[in-house]
C-alpha cells in the first residue's frame, strides 16, 4: 500500500507540472520577440514528458521542457520586435491545446487523490482485522 501511495504522488507531481507548463503558456501566450540574432527570443513554449521509473519503484518522472518548435514565425509589422520583412517570434501556444491540458492535470489531481484514499481505506481495515484478532 505504500507503493501505491508513492506512485499516487508521482503522479501528483506529474499533475503539477503538466498544470505549471500549461500556466507558463497561457500567460505568455502574447510574449513575442525577435528572430534576430542577439536580439530579445520569445518565449518558448513548454511541455512535459514522463517517464517510467520501472516496476521496482512504480510510478513516473515527469519534467518540463520545450516544444518542439518552440516559437513560430508570425506577421506583425508593427511590433518593435519585427525584421525586415514585418516577422517575429511568436510562441508555439494553442489555448485549445493547454485548456486540454489543464482538464487531464485536474482529472490526474482527481485520481491520483482518489488512489491516496483507497489505500488508506485499505490500510485502516487492515489494522483493524489485526486489532480484531487481540
């Protein structure tokens, strides 16, 4: 039951990162920059990705990282971030994409919680057949 609990909080973990990578998006959603070298990037747009940590441990390590790309190319002549050609930095951000990705953070809190209460339920009737039994 322990295990389960361990493998309950990873996967917590792996909630609040997905949720983080989602926040840091959305709020920056509007953050341009220039393609120019040395000129100020835009942000880049974030992701996360698990991995299994194996049968032995259970569970999964989840860490942020970019996106693959991380910022596109948009048309916005007037920022002061634009080239020659009117182009800029803009991130590589769906909302629709991170409101997804918001839901399956929320759904993964729901379930991983729900996996944390079973196995105490599971632990306390356990101690109460022993305490049964004396």
């Amino acid at each position: 039951m322990i295990k389960a609990i361990g493998i309950a909080l990873n996967g917590l973990n792996a909630a609040t990162q997905r949720a983080a990578a989602s926040a840091s998006n959305i709020a920056n959603i509007n953050t341009v920059g220039s393609l120019e070298e040395g000129g100020q990037p835009p942000y880049s747009a974030l992701t996360t990705v698990s991995k299994t940590l194996g049968p032995e441990t259970g569970g999964l390590r989840t860490d942020v990282v970019q996106k693959d790309p991380p910022f596109v190319p948009a048309f916005a002549p007037d920022s002061p971030f634009a080239n020659e050609e009117g182009v800029v930095g803009a991130p590589n951000v769906s909302l629709e994409e991170e409101i997804v990705q918001l839901k399956i953070a929320e759904l993964s809190y729901k379930a991983n919680i729900a996996t944390i209460k079973t196995a105490e339920d599971m632990s306390r009737e356990l101690l109460s057949l022993f305490d049964d039994e004396a």
